[in-house]
C-alpha cells in the first residue's frame, strides 16, 4: 500500500531542520524534488510522482506553500494545494507555520543576509512593498482551506516546535505512523542574524563586498555578537 504524507511548509518555521535533520532518520521514502509544473502559475496537465513507492511516503519541500517574492510565473501556494489535491487526494499533510509578525522579521533578514540582495532594498518597508509575495500572509486562509481539502492535516507552530522539539518530531511521527527517530541530528540549521549582523551584512552588500561567497561571510558574521 502506498501512503502519502505532505510537509508543505512554510520556509522559515524549521523546515531546513526537518529536511536535513530529522526526516532522514525516519522511516519513511522521503522526497524533496517535484516536477517544475507543479509550481507554474500556467495550467498544465498534472501527473503523479513517479517515485512515490510502496509504503510511506513524505514529501517535503517548503515552497509547496508558494514562493516568497514576487514572481509572475510561480504558482499561488492555494494553486499548489489545489493541484496536491488532484495528485494525492488521500494524502496527510504537515504545516508548520508561526506568529506572522516574527515571521516576516525573520524572512527579510535571511533575504537580506545575502549580500549581493540586500544592496537593493533600502529598508524593511521597502522589501515588504516591493519584494514580498503578499499572497503567502494568508496563513489563517491557507490552513482553513489545507483543512478542508484533505482529512488528514497536521498543523505544528513554529513557537511550540522550538520550545520543544521532540514533542514536536513525535507528532509529526504519530501523524505518519512510525517510530521516533531517537538519533536525528540535533544541531541548529539556518539560525537568524541578529540586528547587529544583518546590520553588518547589509553594509557589506552596499559596499560592493561580494567576493566571498555568502556561504564564508556569514560564517564571519555569526561569530559577531
């Protein structure tokens, strides 16, 4: 029998942290890549993953909710739902989401913690007008609707996950029905700038300093404090 389980987001509420650090130490098949035309804003004709096997099955990928900046050609996360729908109509959907206000602070420091981005944007308003998908706020309206689609849907705040993680992994497990994986990973993935850094971060990137890349510089700014 095959099952099939959905982790859909939303990026920034610990999806990197499942994806590299829990969900490899589950038992379950685990898939992160969908075809492109799932996330087209055209309409195509939709086919089913050809790795879905026999057993569990989660697939995870954090844009299923929608992209984040604007984006002509990308799909509304309430298009891709609804196409999810269409391939998996039996499916068991995971949605992390987290207090919206937080959110967004966290979200604009990581588009600002590249730096060859972060020269273009003079200011959070700036960055929430102009680059923002404004779609992807309709938390409330996009759980309701996840809900009504399908029967089987797990919702986990970002809040309670951090406050405790194994309460959270188990319920994500109890929702699949497996066993907790005792030896995930436990080390932090993706850890926010603080001001002080992402201040530090959006200077360089004015400056012009691009020639090492992201992945070195920030490295040199987490150990500001």
């Amino acid at each position: 029998m095959k099952e099939v389980y959905i982790h859909v987001g939303y990026p920034k509420c610990a999806s990197t942290f499942l994806q590299r650090n829990v969900f490899p130490y589950m038992n379950v098949h685990l898939i992160s890549k969908f075809p492109d035309n799932i996330y087209n804003s055209e309409h195509h004709d939709y086919t089913a993953i050809s790795k879905i096997k026999e057993g569990k099955n989660l697939i995870t990928n954090e844009q299923l909710t929608g992209n984040a900046y604007k984006n002509m050609n990308y799909a509304s996360g309430f298009d891709i739902i609804d196409r999810l729908k269409l391939l998996y109509p039996d499916a068991g959907i995971i949605l992390v989401r987290r207090d919206k206000d937080k959110w967004l602070k966290s979200l604009y420091k990581q588009f600002c913690s590249d730096t060859k981005k972060a020269k273009f944007v003079s200011s959070y308003q700036d960055w929430y007008d102009n680059h923002l998908e404004h779609d992807l706020l309709r938390f409330d309206e996009y759980e309701e609707k996840v809900r009504k689609l399908f029967d089987r849907t797990l919702v986990i705040w970002f809040e309670d996950f951090c406050r405790d993680n194994d309460r959270a992994i188990k319920q994500i497990c109890d929702f699949i029905g497996i066993e907790f994986p005792y030896n995930y990973d436990r080390t932090r993935r993706n850890v926010a700038l603080n001001d002080n850094q992402l201040k530090f971060v959006k200077l360089s990137g004015k400056l012009g300093i691009h020639l090492i890349t992201d992945k070195y510089v920030l490295a040199l700014f987490r150990r500001m404090k």
